[in-house]
C-alpha cells in the first residue's frame, strides 16, 4: 500500500468511523472496531434520546442525568476506545506504507 493510502485510511479511522479505514487498509481488526463504535454510538444515542424527551416533558434539563446516564457514558468509552484502537491501526498501516516504500527505492 503507498503511503497516500494509507493516510486515508487513518483519516477514515478518524473522521468517518472507526474501523472502516482499517478494513480499507487490509486490517481485520476493522471489524472489531467498527462493531464497537457502533455499539458505543447506539448506547449513547439511547441516552440522548431519554434526555431529550425528559428535556421536552420537564421543559428543563433534568440535573441527575437520569437513569441511562451509565448506559451514556459506557457508550461514549466504548465509542473512544474505538477511536483509540483505531489511531493505532492507522498509524501502523502509515508506518508499514513508509517501510515498504524505502524497500522499493
């Protein structure tokens, strides 16, 4: 892979979602990683959702977060855990790309 490659793969990891720029890249893992930050959005979504219908039904925000506030917040770690993951893959497949071409020359 040449190195314009896989810097898109790493922007995709980090701008698209996680994952997708490592399947780009030829990695597995992508798999994995897009399976947790779309678990970890999903989670964070069902908390939105609550929050946003309390909001609308108290006309305020509601102080204690409410019930899926842990269900949130897991969401959101297993969300950045992904990027994270997903950094690191990236990096790597740049690494392997500048390897492979100072191989070729």
């Amino acid at each position: 892979m040449d190195e314009a490659r896989a810097w898109a793969c790493l922007m995709t990891n980090l701008l698209v979602l996680p994952g997708l720029g490592s399947l780009l890249g030829g990695r597995r893992a992508g798999w994995a990683q897009a399976a947790l930050a779309l678990v970890g959005f999903a989670l964070s979504a069902v908390w939105l959702v609550w929050f946003g219908t309390a909001f609308l039904r108290e006309g305020g925000f509601p102080l204690d977060g409410g019930p899926y506030l842990p269900v949130g917040v897991l969401g959101v770690a297993l969300f950045a855990a992904s990027w994270v993951w997903g950094l690191v893959t990236g990096l790597r497949l740049v690494s392997d790309s500048r390897r492979s071409d100072s191989r070729r020359i």
